[in-house]
C-alpha cells in the first residue's frame, strides 16, 4: 500500500508540474476523489487497529503491573513492537491524504475553478 499510494501521488504531482500536458482535469479530478475515497479509508481502517492495539498494550501493561510474569511482559513487548509499523503507516497514510487535499486543490485551479468560495459569495 505504501509504495501504491507514493506512486499515486508521484503521478498527480507530474500531472501539475507538467505545463505542456493536455490533460482533462475534470476526468483527473474525478478519479483522484475517488483515490481520495479508497485512501481516506484504508487510513481509517488502520486508525481503528492502531487503536486497538493501543487499549490492548496499555491493558497488558496495566495487568502485567498488577499480576507480574515473563509472559504477560513479553506479550506487551510484542504489541509495542508492532505498534511502531502501524503508527509509522497511519502516518504515512494520513499525510498523504492530506497531501491529495493539496493535489485537488491544485487540480481545481488548473481546471479554472475555485476551491473555495469566499464569505459572503454564496449564492441561493
């Protein structure tokens, strides 16, 4: 996933940087939400592990303080073991969906549109 999800955004970023490209944002922009939608929630999938594993080690932890053995410490070594790879790519996911934030943002510039309407320009 961490290799698809740089390549991806290596993409989008040839995609803006490349003044000479005939490129129909309006198509771009459709399928960059929806590699948006697919990243926005394989992140929200691993923030529901990470957590879980987190109320998991603190409970450990929180047995092993009470009810002390080799085996218990060493269950709470392993989920602080892999607590690193998960929260390492939680990050690396949330990043760069906010960096395909910036990318749509982008994107809707060069498309001639705006990615914000300002206060007060609303209309019914």
């Amino acid at each position: 996933m961490a290799d698809r999800i740089r390549q991806y955004l290596a993409y989008i970023n040839g995609l803006l940087e490349d003044e000479d490209a005939q490129v129909d944002w309006e198509e771009e922009m459709k399928k960059h939400l929806v590699q948006i939608a697919f990243f926005a929630h394989e992140r929200f999938i691993h923030l529901v592990v990470t957590v879980t594993f987190a109320i998991l080690a603190v409970m450990v932890f929180l047995y092993t303080y009470g009810h002390f053995s080799i085996p218990l410490l060493l269950l709470f070594l392993m989920l602080m073991v892999l607590m690193v790879p998960y929260i390492k790519h939680y990050f690396l996911l949330e990043n760069s969906v906010q960096d395909m934030y910036e990318q749509y943002d982008k994107m809707m510039k060069k498309a001639g549109k705006h990615a914000f309407v300002r206060e007060g320009t609303y209309k019914r």
